[in-house]
C-alpha cells in the first residue's frame, strides 16, 4: 500500500490536524506539505516532503510559479510511486489540483479521495462552483466531518451518498509557550480587571460572517448588558470587517490585532464564556479548540456549532442569527451566573465531548476506508 497524503496549507492548525491523523495510520503514508508546517514531528512510517513554499513568496506571479513547480514535483512522485491513494486536503490552483490526480487516476489507476473542510470557499469567482463540482465527481471518496455537510453535498451537488464518508474532526490542541503562556494569563487578568467579574469573550479574527456586529450591537443596546459593571465583553483578534469597532459601552474592551497563540489561550481561560454568534459556518476549528479547553460557549444555531450541546450541558444555543435573539438570550445567560460555572465544572459532560471529538475515533474511520480501497 501507498499514499500521498496532500496538505499545501499544513500550518497552524491544519498541521494539528495533519498530525494527529497521520501519526494514528500506522500506514506507509508520503506526507507532501508545507515548508511552514509547525506542528510534532511525525512518526517514522510518513514520508515527509515540504514541497509547498508558494505562501513564502511575494507577488502572485511568484506565487503561482512555486505552486506549478510543487505539484510537478507529485506528479513526479505519483509516476514513480505509483500510489494506490492520492488524498488531497484543499484546492487551491484548479488546473493543477485537478489534472495532477486525474492524471494519476487515469493511467495508474489511483483512488481519488478529497476532504471537504468547507464545501465551497467563502471569496468565490466566476467558476468556483464548477471547478468544485469537477472536485467532486473526479473524487471516488469525500471525506466530511459533519451530518451537514454530507446532506449538502447531495442536495447542492447531487454526489451519491455511498461515496460521502463521515469523519468526525478531532478537538486541537493550542500548542504553547506554557511560561509565555502563563504571564500572559496575569498580564490581562491585571490589564482588563475582572477577578471578579463575568467576562464574556468574542476572540479571534473578526468578521462579518462570524456575526460580531451582531453581538456588539446586541450589547449596545441593552442596558441589562452595556450597563452592567460587573460583566465584561472582550472582543480580541484582529477587525476584518467594514466596520470600526469604536463608540463602545465601558464595560467592552478590544484588542484589535492577531493574537499570539499563548495570547489566544491565556484568554480563553480567563473567561467565563466564550461567544460564537456566527452567521454562517458548517463546523468551526475555533470551537474545536475551545472544547479542547473545556470552555463553556453560547452560539447560534447555525452549522454544526449546537451540535456538542446536544451530547453534553457546555453552553447555550443562543437561537437564530439576531441581533434581537441574541441580546435576548445572553439576558438570560448573565443573569445566572452560577450556570456558567456550573458548566465549567461539567466534568462527565466534558468527558463525553473528549471522546466522541476524540482523534482515535477519526483516525480508525480514514485507516478503514484506506484499507477497503486497497482490498477492492
């Protein structure tokens, strides 16, 4: 058996994933990444190639060249190997993600498989939706991680459902400094005083599709929130969106700027309850992380973000993408404190989140599907 395991943006928290995966396979696995992966060193089983260096380059000439040079470099590598699998993560040059493994599948008879992290990109043009439908029907397999996502693949796409295998995604691990880590735990426990208050957190990039406006407004104009000095909203990571975020009640603070990942946990554990009023999303890698840290969450119901709520009493299902609803509801949150806590201390509840999010389980379901293609 052989695979080329393709990941070109394998950094952050792609490499967690990557990792985690593959060093549970057990199998002899050529692990084409990029020259940024940041994660542990894999096992001695995977190949490891850091042949994508495009994110390095400056100018989209540039760019564009160093990709057409790396996936010659697999197309190469696929002629020699002749690999039975050739998974791929993401697609980033059409042309060349495309034809490299339907050249492959075409003469040496290798199995496609794609993972779906998101069904079709959020900056979309003019042929995206085809480009990913060719994705799709090239592929023998898709791997996606939630009930959703299978659905919309049949009914936006029509893909036969037995070609759509369910992989849940693991919870990642913020890999940290834990000295940096630590300081940074007293410096904006002293910075934002709130030892004895409730802080509530939006972190992270902020934008419009993960519905800060939302919360923000909600907060403005609610005098149960905005006026309350013993609750706090800190917003941190960096303003994507249009809008500024100034003109706020005192009792929101901002960081506006990418946080450092000592900073990013630091903060999650010194809030009480961590906000994701999202407008869109499928699955979140933020929400991974935050269960990974057993943190109490409040949401929208949009995705697969109420989907832990359902196995364990960690949060709350804030309802519908509204400014209303979600003022409403967070109303509600902040005038029981004690449920938070208690949430916190959910140990059987975190429990369960842990495993069923837990990277064995992931793992045992890719190897199976590995092992009955080479068995066909």
């Amino acid at each position: 058996m052989k695979i080329f395991f393709i990941d070109q943006q394998s950094y952050h928290n792609l490499s967690i994933y990557d990792y985690n995966i593959l060093s549970r396979l057990n199998l002899p696995i050529h692990y084409f990444c990029s020259e940024l992966y940041d994660y542990k060193t894999l096992p001695e089983n995977i190949l490891f190639s850091k042949v994508f260096k495009y994110s390095s380059k400056k100018g989209r000439i540039a760019k564009v060249l160093s990709y057409i040079f790396s996936m010659m470099k697999i197309l190469l590598g696929g002629v020699k190997e002749r690999p039975e699998i050739y998974h791929f993560q993401w697609m980033r040059v059409f042309t060349l993600d495309y034809y490299v493994p339907y050249i492959l599948k075409k003469i040496f008879d290798t199995k496609v498989i794609f993972t779906v992290h998101n069904i079709l990109p959020r900056k979309q043009k003019k042929n995206t939706v085809k480009h990913f439908t060719k994705i799709y029907e090239l592929s023998d397999y898709l791997i996606v991680h939630t009930e959703t996502t299978k659905k919309e693949l049949i009914e936006r796409f029509g893909v036969n459902p037995e070609k759509i295998i369910i992989m849940p995604h693991g919870l990642l691990e913020i890999n940290v400094d834990e000295l940096e880590y630590k300081k940074c735990i007293n410096r904006y426990i002293n910075d934002f005083d709130v030892k004895n208050k409730l802080l509530i957190a939006l972190l992270g990039a902020q934008s419009y599709y993960k519905g800060t406006d939302l919360l923000v407004n909600a907060w403005k104009h609610s005098d149960t929130l905005s006026k309350n000095e013993n609750i706090v909203l800190l917003i941190a990571g960096k303003n994507n969106m249009k809008e500024k975020l100034d003109d706020l009640p005192n009792n929101v603070k901002v960081i506006n700027r990418i946080l450092s990942n000592e900073e990013f946990k630091a903060l999650i554990h010194i809030s009480d309850l961590i906000a994701l009023p999202y407008r869109e999303i499928d699955q979140s890698g933020f929400l991974l992380s935050i269960l990974n840290e057993n943190a109490p969450y409040c949401c929208t119901n949009v995705g697969e973000l109420i989907a832990p709520l359902k196995i364990a009493d960690v949060g709350w299902n804030l309802g519908k993408p509204e400014e209303k609803t979600i003022g409403k509801n967070l109303e509600l949150i902040v005038s029981n404190p004690a449920e938070i806590y208690s949430k916190k201390k959910n140990l059987e509840g975190w429990k369960k989140i842990h495993s069923l999010f837990g990277w064995d389980t992931s793992a045992l379901v890719l190897k199976s599907l590995y092992q009955k293609i080479v068995s066909q």
